[in-house]
C-alpha cells in the first residue's frame, strides 16, 4: 500500500517531466562576430531556431510562442530626475541601476500581452520593463523604483539601445523560426547573449541559449589597444598632433 501511494505521489513529477521534455529548443545565430570598422554603420543579425518535439508528443491545442531577448554588456547607468527650481532647472533624485545592460532587445512572434497575463510576464521577467527584475522579486515593492525604470527604458529607447518589437519572430513553418536583430552603431563592444523562450498557452515549454561579440577591428582596435595599453606614450602623441595640427593651420591660412 505504501508502494503505491508513494507512486502515487512520483506520478505528478515524472508527468511534469516528461512534458517539460516533450519539446526543445535548437538555435543559431548567422554571425556570431560583429566587426566594427572605420566605416561602420550598424549591423543586422539573424537568429534562427527550430522547435524539436518528441515523436510521441501529442499535438498541443494551442500555437507555439517565441520570446527573443538579446542583452548586451552591462554596466551601471544612473537616472537622473530634474526638477525646475526658479529659472534653473537642477538635478533633486536619482537612481542607480547596477550592472544593467547597455543594449536590450526583445522580440516576439505576437504580443506578450496576448501571450500571457502582465502578473506572469514579471514573474517570468519577459519583456522591457520586466528583463532586469530581480529573479523571484516579481512584486515592486518600491513604486519609485518602477517609475525610474520606466525612465530608463525610455531614455535607452531614445538612443536605439533598448526595443521591442512584438512581431519580430517569424514562423517560417509549424516548427521553424527567424528573427532578425539590428544592431545600431552605438552599441557597445563586449559580449550579448541571446535567450530564446519557448511557450504555449501561456506555460513555458523550453528555453536556449547562444551569444555573439562585437568587436572592433582594424585601426580602430590599434587605436584603442594603444590608448589603453600606452596610456602615457598616447596622451603624449596626442598632444603632439594636436599642436602640429594648429601650427599647420596658422601657417596655411596665415595672412601677409
């Protein structure tokens, strides 16, 4: 009896288990370099994936969903709130968001919002506003905070850094997916990493993971290892440059 009640009880887990293995994700990137050169203007790479389902899989009832988020390297970004005192207008609040990505990108095969409820996307940190949330802190205790990020999601957006795009994943076929990604010429070098989401009916089915880096090549990657391998030697020559420059112009444009 106890054997069985206790098979009982194992019965729900290894059901859970073989669903989360019922399908998997397998995903590729069509560069996994980004060059930056002299002449650089952005870039646009391609994320390919397919969905592999078990043979004895039995055909769920609702679509698959795709969820794409690229991040890029992070860092500390600071937002600032300015308030008018007078004629001025002075820096009062702020907020500091440590090791935030620089570059945030997220695209969807449809709508999150037609996807799932807004309580499960900041659960599962899907989408702009939810991608950094602490992991299992999904209930803003702190609405000032809320409103900071909202800024900064603003103020990236601006600058091309961070987007959303809720119809950038393509399904090529029942299993097969594409999704472009542009990267501006902003965008910091260092490593992204590319997460892809697998869902159905809301419920998380399976999820991958690949990267890219972007470089800088040529002169400018010279230039920059100089500046900082040499510091010193390079402010020097700069310097020197900078006066043989001006001596240049006052000879050429010199009026007798």
């Amino acid at each position: 009896m106890r054997r069985f009640l206790a098979l009982l009880a194992f019965l729900p887990i290894a059901l859970a288990a073989a669903t989360a293995r019922a399908e998997t994700l397998i995903a590729a990137m069509s560069s996994h370099r980004v060059q930056i050169t002299s002449n650089y203007t952005g870039s646009q790479l391609t994320v390919f994936g397919l969905v592999e389902r078990d043979g004895r899989t039995v055909a769920r009832g609702d679509p698959y969903d795709i969820i794409i988020t690229v991040r890029g390297p992070r860092r500390m970004l600071l937002v600032r709130q300015k308030e008018r005192v007078g004629p001025i207008w002075i820096n009062r609040t702020q907020r500091r968001f440590p090791d935030s990505p620089v570059f945030l990108h997220v695209a969807s095969s449809r709508p999150i919002s037609a996807m799932m409820s807004e309580e499960a996307a900041q659960r599962d940190r899907i989408g702009l506003a939810n991608a950094e949330r602490t992991a299992g802190n999904w209930i803003d205790l702190d609405p000032g905070s809320a409103r900071f990020r909202d800024s900064l999601v603003r103020i990236m957006q601006s600058k091309d850094l961070y987007g959303y795009d809720e119809r950038g994943v393509t399904f090529l076929s029942n299993a097969l997916f594409s999704a472009p990604v542009d990267i501006p010429a902003t965008a910091p070098t260092g490593s992204y990493t590319v997460d892809i989401l697998l869902y159905a009916g809301g419920v998380p089915l399976a999820r991958q993971q690949t990267s890219f880096e972007v470089i800088k090549t040529g002169i400018e990657q010279r230039l920059a290892s100089g500046a900082y391998d040499w510091s010193l030697l390079y402010g020097l020559m700069t310097v020197l440059m900078a006066l043989f420059l001006g001596w240049g112009a006052s000879v050429v444009f010199r009026r007798d």
